[in-house]
C-alpha cells in the first residue's frame, strides 16, 4: 500500500527541483547579460575616463608644483611639463608614504620595546649587525659574476635564517627557564 504523503511530498521535491533549476539557468543567463553589458560600457567609457583622469593628474600635479598650467596643446602624453608635474606629483606621494611608514616603524619599535625591554634590544643588535655584516658580504661581491653573487646572496640568506632560528631558539630557552624561575618561585610559596 502507498503512502499518498510520501506520494505527495515525492511529487512536490521533484517540482522543487524543476523549478530551482530553471531559476538557476535564469540567474546564470542574467549574470552574463549584466557581465557583457559592463564590459561593452567600461569598454566604451575607458577612453572618455583616460582623458578625464590625464587632465586630473595633470591639474593636480600643477598645483603641488605651484607651476602655471599647461595649455591644451601641452597636456599630451610627450609633454614635459607633465612628465615633470607627473614626477612632483609621484615624489610629494613618494615623501609622504615614507614618512607615515617611519612613524609606524618607530611606533612598532616602541611598543616592543616596552614589551620585551632587553630580549628586544638584544635581538634588534643582532639583527643590526647582519645587516651590516650583509652589505659588506654585498659590496665586496665581485659585480661581474652574477653568480657568485648570487651564490653570495644565497650563502647570507641561508646564515641570516640560521641565525633567526638561533635567536628564536635562544628566546623559547629563556621563556621556558622564566617559566621554570616562575614554577619554582609559587611553590615555594
């Protein structure tokens, strides 16, 4: 004897099915339109946003320079004046960005160390000095044997990472004899 319920719910999850993958085509067939039509419009507008965006850049570029603007014959591609704005322009960025990146540098600096105090110090010494050690390994490679100099940078790669693991082996020794220190010290509380 059947079940006129599972009939009925057999019979509605196959209308389900039907109808979701029919709005799924519609969907898919929606997407690309859309797709197509954006492409075709950025593709058309492309030009127009070139020419508005040059100019900006352009007017920009005078006006961090404090130089007169350039007249519509100028403001080509070839232009020297606006490969010169252009450079102002990249340059003023250029200081800019240095300058935030030197703040959160010392603003990094700072706060590890106020965390770490001497492991910090300790650490950032040696690291100083394989910087120092690298470009001097650097400047005394010979220019023309491209690869012994890369074999050069390789050799200060591989002593760089192994002295790495040694300062984070070093300071996982000392926060496990602290932890000891720590251990001992409540128990004989």
């Amino acid at each position: 004897m059947s079940n006129p319920i599972n009939e009925q719910i057999a019979t509605d999850f196959q209308k389900v099915k039907v109808e979701g993958k029919t709005r799924a085509i519609r969907i898919r067939d929606i997407i690309r339109n859309a797709a197509s039509q954006t492409f075709v419009e950025l593709k058309e507008g492309s030009g127009t946003l070139g020419a508005i965006a040059q100019d900006t850049l352009s007017t920009t570029a005078v006006g961090l320079s404090d130089s007169p603007p350039p007249s519509e014959a100028e403001t080509g591609a070839s232009s020297p004046n606006l490969k010169t704005s252009l450079a102002v322009l990249f340059t003023v960025i250029k200081d800019r960005l240095v300058a935030q990146l030197r703040d959160q540098i010392a603003s990094v600096d700072g706060k590890l160390t106020e965390r770490y105090s001497d492991r910090y110090e300790t650490v950032k010494q040696r690291v100083g000095k394989a910087v120092i050690w690298y470009k001097g390994a650097i400047a005394t490679a010979k220019p023309p044997a491209s690869d012994s100099l890369q074999q050069k940078q390789a050799e200060v790669e591989i002593k760089l990472g192994e002295a790495g693991s040694a300062i984070a082996k070093k300071e996982q020794q000392i926060k496990q004899q602290l932890r000891e220190l720590l251990q001992t010290a409540a128990a004989k509380l």
